[in-house]
C-alpha cells in the first residue's frame, strides 16, 4: 500500500507544474517585481555603463565593427597602435556621450513606470514621457552608430572581414564594397 502511496503522489506532482517566466502563455511572468517594469537590471546596468544592448546592430551586422569590439579583438585582428588609439579615442567619446544619455533613459522610464504604479497616468502624461523615452532611445542609438560609423575607415578590408568572422557572422568574405579607405 505504500508503494501505491508514493506512485499516487509521484504522479500528482508530477503534473503539478508552477507557472514559469518561460511559458508562453505569461511571458511576463516575475517581471512584475522588477523596478522599471520595461527594463531588465541587466538592461539597466548596461545602459548605465554606456553600453549599446543592440542599439548599433544595424551598423555592426552590415559590416562597421563597434569600437568596444575592436578593441577586444584588438590582438586578433592585429591592430597597429595607431589604429588602437584612434578606436580607443572614439570609444571613450562614444562613452562619454552614451553615459548621462543612458541615465536620463532609465530616469524616464522610472517616472512612467511610477506614473503607472501610482495610477497618476493621463493621456497627457502618456503622450509626453513616451516622447521623451523616444527622444532618448534616438540619440543614445545614434551615439552608439556613428561610433560604429567612426570606427570602419579606420580597419582595413582584412580586418573587417577578420571581425565579421570572430563576431560569428559568417565566413571572412570579403566586406561590402561600401569600404572607405581613409
């Protein structure tokens, strides 16, 4: 009987799953205890450090490798010390911007998301920190792109196609014929 017991019990459990985070059917499940209900702390923590979470990858998937990139692959893709401190320079330029953009970005994103805790939210109000989180997003992307665009004349087509292969996107073809030599 007490096999039966425990078969009883093993197989009740068994179909006693708690809803995850994963599931498809709540896939916000456990966020809800997050501080800035949009924005993982993760997310934060990146965007607080200035970097870019996905913001270039128009950029970095169409062949202008992303300064922090290059200069970890700095060894591989045999960078001269005159290219490491120009992509070092325009890193520490893009940082310097990404950085109080990106903590005004997560600012914003506290007071909608207070807006919404407190039940204090308009239309009105809706309308104008969405505008603001909108404006952010634009120039912190930007910020993020034009350090990627600033970055690419300074790699030869070796080096390029050299990143492409060590980022994992693809073999070392050759990159598109939108190279600019400086």
């Amino acid at each position: 009987m007490k096999t039966q017991n425990l078969a009883l019990v093993l197989a009740t459990t068994a179909f006693a799953v708690p809803v995850r985070a994963d599931n498809p059917s709540a896939p916000y499940g456990g966020q809800q205890a997050r501080s800035i209900k949009s924005l993982s702390a993760e997310d934060v923590a990146a965007i607080l450090k200035g970097e870019g979470i996905g913001m270039a990858k128009a950029a970095e998937l169409n062949g202008y490798p992303g300064p922090a990139h290059v200069l970890t692959l700095a060894k591989e893709l045999k960078l001269t010390e005159s290219q490491r401190q120009q992509v070092q320079a325009i890193f520490d330029r893009m940082n310097a911007a990404a950085r109080p953009l990106g903590a005004k970005l997560v600012e914003r994103e506290q007071a909608l998301d207070r807006l919404f805790a407190s039940g204090e939210i308009t239309a009105d109000r809706l309308a104008a920190e969405t505008a603001a989180i909108g404006e952010l997003q634009g120039q912190l992307r930007s910020v993020h792109l034009a350090a990627h665009l600033e970055t690419r004349p300074l790699l030869n087509p070796e080096q390029i196609a050299r990143y492409q292969k060590l980022r994992g996107y693809g073999d070392a073809a050759a990159p598109s014929p939108h190279h600019h030599p400086s």
